[in-house]
C-alpha cells in the first residue's frame, strides 16, 4: 500500500530544489575577458593597487659580468640565486630572504618594520644590523602605505611608453593566466631609467648591478584571468657585449592573506657602523 508524503515533506524538498537552484545561479562571476594587452596591465596594477599583502618569489639562473670591487667585472654563476619576501602592503612592512650561493654564498634576511631595517646575513654574523630610516629606494619608510618593491613594478607596467604584445593565454596554477609579451632595447631601457640603477646605499652586504647600457630584455607577464592579479613575470635578459645572460623567474602568491611582520627580538640586533 502506497504513503502519500506528508505535506511537512513536500514543503522540505522543495525548498533543498529551490535553494540548490538559487546556489546554482549565484557562482562568482568571472571578470570580463580582455584582449587589449594594455587593458590587461592596467587590471593588473589596479589589483595590485588594492591588495593589502602578497608574497614574491624568484629565482636567477645564468651568467653576469658583475663587479665584486676587485677593480673590473667578473663573470658570476647566478644558479641557485633565490629571494622570497612577504609584503604588508597596507603597512609598508616587508620580510625578505635570499640566498646567492656563487656570489661569495651570500644568505640573508632582511626585515622592514615601521621604517627601520633589520639585516642578518652570512657575511655580517649572526645578529642583525639595525638600521633605523630605511633609504626609501629600498623599501617604503614609515608612513607610506605600499612597499616600493611592488610600486616600482606597477608603476614599470603602467608607463605609457611601453609596447606590449598578447600572447596565447597559458595554464597556470589551477586557473588560465594572460600572457603579455614586453621587449626592451637598451634605448628603451635607459628611457625608462634602468641605466641610472645603482645599489641601494646603506647596505652592509654587497649587491652589485650589472651595466644595462646594452643590455636588451623579453618579459612574459602572467595575469589571471579570474581575478585579474599578477601572478608571475618571466624574464631573460642579454646584457650584450658578451656581458652574459641571465634568467629570472619571478610568481606572486597569497595576494590579500593575513601577514605579520615584526621586528626580530632585542637580543638578536646590534647597531650597524
């Protein structure tokens, strides 16, 4: 003998259709496809402009002529050469690690708090040096509200005077990414300042730069478009003049995620010199 469901029944299982329905018609919507390269940078620098943290991670491989102050450049294996750093953008806070093991296996750590630096490296001992009222080339000082590592960047893709390309979009990660193309001459470069690039005075590491004056660089710009944020750059760069080539592999990740950054605890710093 047949049950005739209980009215209770009914009115339950239609509302689990209506609101299985509703969820169905209520995912994310994804950002408006774009075709125009320029419009691409420009979403990704505004993204960025909004984010609050992001973590930047980057590798070197290849050769540089670099001058390591024994009087002319010399040719240095930048395999290995890695940088991860954490950025509060809100804060002007960073956290900064880096390693180059064929460049006098230099390690280190560099940390940003409310204008004072903190560096520790394998050079300079195991306390870090404090150096209060950061050179703001290096990292934004207190009272600025984005690190300059990241406005530096966004501001290099929002200059007008770059010519950039739409490449295929490509895989990356678990969504597809933008890829823009950007080629620089070495008169392109020095219009867009890269000759005048020098270490960032206060160091008590050295950074040396290589000369850029011929150099040219291809850079492949990743941008999701999910979210529109900058995911990676990839660079290759020929400094001419048989000055050597070099590559660098850079990714952003963990954009607007909870970051904290403090000063390293009292015992563990000395004055700088």
């Amino acid at each position: 003998m047949s049950r005739v469901p209980s009215p209770h029944l009914s009115r339950l299982a239609g509302i689990v259709i209506v609101a299985l329905v509703v969820a169905a018609c209520q995912t994310a919507p994804t950002a408006p496809a774009l075709t125009d390269p320029r419009a691409i940078l420009a979403a990704a620098v505004t993204t960025a402009g909004a984010a609050s943290s992001v973590r930047i991670d980057a590798t070197a491989d290849g050769t540089a002529a670099l001058d390591l102050g024994f009087g002319a450049p010399s040719d240095v294996d930048l395999s290995g050469t890695t940088v991860s750093a954490d950025l509060d953008l809100e804060a002007g806070d960073a956290r900064a690690t880096f390693s180059a093991p064929n460049l006098m296996g230099i390690t280190g750590e560099l940390i940003t708090v409310d204008g004072t630096s903190y560096v520790k490296t394998s050079l300079t001992g195991p306390r870090y040096l404090v150096q209060p009222g950061t050179d703001p080339d290096l990292l934004a000082p207190s009272g600025v509200s984005r690190t300059t590592i990241l406005k530096d960047l966004t501001d290099f893709l929002a200059n007008p005077a770059l010519d950039p390309v739409k490449g295929e979009d490509v895989a990356c990660g678990n969504t597809t990414c933008y890829r823009v193309e950007i080629s620089l001459t070495p008169d392109e470069l020095a219009a867009l300042g890269a000759g005048d690039l020098e270490t960032p005075a206060g160091l008590p590491i050295p950074i040396p730069i290589p000369d850029l004056s011929a150099a040219t660089v291809d850079l492949s710009v990743l941008v999701a478009k999910d979210t529109t944020r900058l995911t990676g750059i990839e660079a290759s760069v020929d400094l001419g003049g048989g000055a050597g080539t070099a590559t660098a592999d850079v990714t952003f990740s963990k954009w607007d995620e909870d970051v904290s950054i403090s000063a390293p605890p009292a015992d563990q710093v000395t004055q700088a010199p």
